[in-house]
C-alpha cells in the first residue's frame, strides 16, 4: 500500500517539479517521477494514490545508438493545471519534502499560485512574469543561493 510517506520519499528521490514556459504564451506546470520499466508498477499505484495524471514509456532521444544502450523507462506525470493547482501542490503542502527538493516545490507553489487560471503570459504583469522567470531558474539547481523563494518587486541575484 502507498503511503504518503512514500510518496514524499520517492518524490524526494525521485521526482521533479519542472516550469515550462512556451513560445505560444502558456506556462506548463509538471510534476513527475521516472522510473526503469521494471518499476512501471509503483508509477501505476502512485497513480493510483493521487487519483490523477497518467503512465506512459518515456521517448528515447539521441539516436538510435543510445537507445540501443539503454533500458525503457517509464514516467508517472501529472500536467493537467488543474490536478497541480488541487491535488499536487495541497499534497505536498500538507506532506513537505524533507530534502533540498523542498526548495524547488515552494517555488513551484509560488508559481501555481501567480498563474492559477491564468497560464497565458499575456494575462500576467510583466513584474509577475519576471518573477516567474527568476523563480524557474532558480528550480533543480545545487547553488544554495537559489533555496530563497522572491517576492513580486524583491531583487534576486542569480548566479
């Protein structure tokens, strides 16, 4: 049985919280956790647990050679904005990260928060999408600089 507790670890471990901001005006918000194909089980109750998002064999890129070379891997994702903005982001308010992976879902948060119903660029301000900007760059990096999570209007020094 999935625990919440396990979720948090294996996200811990195992997951990304990503920002995407697209060419055609829209920010995408995805959570997800990769796994080899002999782990497709555990994404499928993990999908199970949350009730949302969906399991899928992920696209091997670079070439035929690397494909060749490397096992299928398997991807539990959730990027309907909605399932992040009601069921992820509360999930893991209520049930934090206990490593440096926390610093990158509080700016995740902090972006579902600003672009919640909004996720065209052209219904934000331009300081909101600057701090969206800052806040995405600072995500999935080592530099402990970038564990501050900005506010709308405050300097962020990136390095």
């Amino acid at each position: 049985m999935i625990t919440s507790d396990y979720i948090v670890g294996f996200t811990d471990g195992e997951g990304c919280f990503y920002v995407q901001i697209r060419t055609d005006f829209r920010i995408v918000l995805r959570y997800f956790i990769t796994q080899r194909f002999d782990n497709k089980e555990i994404l499928e109750n993990i999908l199970r647990f949350f009730g949302v998002g969906y399991v899928h064999l992920k696209a091997q890129e670079w070439g035929r050679e690397y494909r060749r070379s490397r096992l299928p891997t398997y991807v539990f994702e959730v990027t309907k904005q909605e399932h992040i903005q009601n069921v992820i982001v509360p999930f893991f308010r209520k049930n934090p990260l206990q490593g440096v992976k926390q610093f990158s879902f509080e700016k995740f948060a902090k972006i579902a928060d600003l672009v919640k119903g909004r996720q065209d660029t052209r219904l934000l301000s331009e300081e909101e999408l600057e701090l969206i900007w800052q806040l995405k760059r600072s995500m999935n990096v080592l530099n402990t600089s970038a564990r501050l999570v900005p506010e709308i209007g405050s300097p962020v020094h990136l390095r």
